[in-house]
C-alpha cells in the first residue's frame, strides 16, 4: 500500500524533469541561434565583395575616424595614392578634382546633337553589388542587437534551468546528479563567456561572445582596410571575434552534452 505514493511522486519528479528539459533545449537551441548569427556577420564582413566601399560603412568608418581604403577585402592598399593626394598643393589639388570631374559627366546634347550619354559601363554593374552590401549592413544593424539581448537572456534561463534539473534531480533522486551538477558548473561558464561586461563596467578585458556591428565593421577596419597594425592586434582581433564565439559555441555544446546525460534514463525518457 505504501509504493502508490512512491511511485506516483516519482512519476512527478520524471515528469517535471522532462518539462525541465524541454524549456532548456529551447533556450539552447536560441542561444545557438543568436551565435550562428553573429558568426554569419563576421563572413558577411570578410566575403561580400565590396562591403568596404559601401556608403553606410564609409560614414561609419569616417565618423569613427577609421577611414579605410577601399577594395580593402580584396586586400587591396592604396596608401600610396592617399599619401600622394595629400603631399600634392592644394591648388593643384582641387585643379585635378575640377578636371576629373567633367569626364565622368554626361556629355551635353546641345554639342552632339544625340541624347545625352549614360554613364560608364561599369557603374551599372556595381549597383546590385552596392545594393548587396547596403542591404547587408542594414540587416546587421537589426539582427545584431537582438542576436545580444537575447543571447544573454538564454544564457541565464538556461542557468536558471539547469538548477531546478539538479533539485528535481536531488530531490526526486532521479537520473545522475554528477552528471546535472557538471552541466550546471558548466552553463555559469557559458553565462559568463555571454555577458557583455563592457557594457556593464565600461570596459573589460574579457568581454562578451556576442558583439554590434558597429564593433565588428571598426575593428575589422583598425586591422585591415589600409590600416598596419602589429601582430598583438591581430591575435586580439582574432580572438574576439573568432576563437570566443567559437569558445562559446564548445561550451554551449558541453552544457547540452552533460545535461542531456544527467537524464539518460530509460525511466525519464518513457513518457
């Protein structure tokens, strides 16, 4: 008479369980999205064609004073020619624009008697390029911000599930508790790794895995796009924004791993 209530509240602690860890592969499976997309910003910045010579990145870039060359993803420096420009007067300067100038113009009807003529062949062509790279930098600046916030708001529920997993776990003394306490350890890890602490102390050595565009497209100009850094800014540029977010991926599949093995029961998994 005594293991109906027995069993009975074990099926509720299996049950909860299994609640549990349906709420936490949701929240991992966000996460997972939020970095996939971060990622995908950092291959947008290096393999779109031409994204250096959009307009959006030119403002950005001349606001920060960051000023790139252009062509710069094709690793192409024209310091040369800037550095020629400024040593140049300023007369003759303005003497080249001004005569620069009227040879891109169209040219007038009046003097050929025809339509006026259309502009170069090759402008036409970099339009849907130009649209490629604006449409890019827009979507950046709307997927990145939400990619962050939400980013860590899973970062924490999944803190938050992982320890009600381990009290249903010690208290039901179902499935492996080392197993749940490992996963629990390791999503604090992963918690810490999301936070953007800068934001939070104004600057930090460590900061999040998760970063803005306008981070991304100034720090990718500082270390290429005519700039010359040396080899410690390189390893950091790489660092942040390829082996942390890479790092944050491995322990976000570590925390899955783990939690997952603390319920690899055949009387948790049966419904």
């Amino acid at each position: 008479m005594e293991l109906a209530p027995t069993t009975t509240s074990d099926n509720q602690y299996r049950r909860a369980l299994r609640s549990l860890r349906a709420a936490r592969r949701w929240f991992s499976a966000l996460l997972f999205l939020m970095l996939l997309i971060d990622l995908g910003a950092i291959a947008t910045v290096w393999t779109l064609p031409q994204f250096a010579d959009s307009p959006s990145v030119r403002a950005l870039l001349a606001d920060r004073g960051r000023a790139g060359a252009p062509n710069a993803l094709r690793r192409v420096w024209r310091g040369r020619g800037a550095a020629a420009t400024a040593s140049a007067p300023a007369g003759e300067s303005a003497d080249a624009n001004a005569a620069a100038a009227p040879a891109a113009a169209t040219m007038p009807a009046a003097m050929s008697g025809a339509a006026p003529t259309t502009m170069p062949a090759s402008a036409p062509a970099s339009r849907p390029a130009e649209s490629r790279t604006e449409l890019a930098f827009t979507l950046m600046s709307l997927a990145m911000p939400f990619a962050l916030s939400l980013g860590v708001v899973c970062a924490i529920l999944i803190v938050a599930m992982q320890v009600l997993m381990l009290l249903t776990v010690l208290v039901g003394k179902i499935g492996d508790a080392g197993s749940m306490a490992s996963a629990l350890a390791w999503s604090l890890v992963l918690a810490a790794v999301m936070v953007p602490w800068k934001f939070a102390f104004g600057s930090a050595i460590v900061p999040g895995a998760l970063f803005l565009r306008n981070e991304l497209i100034t720090a990718t100009a500082s270390v290429t796009w005519g700039a010359h850094p040396d080899w410690a800014d390189q390893v950091w540029y790489w660092t942040r924004f390829g082996a942390y977010p890479v790092a944050a991926l491995l322990v976000w599949l570590l925390v899955s791993v783990k939690s997952s093995a603390g319920v690899r029961q055949p009387s948790i998994r049966a419904d």
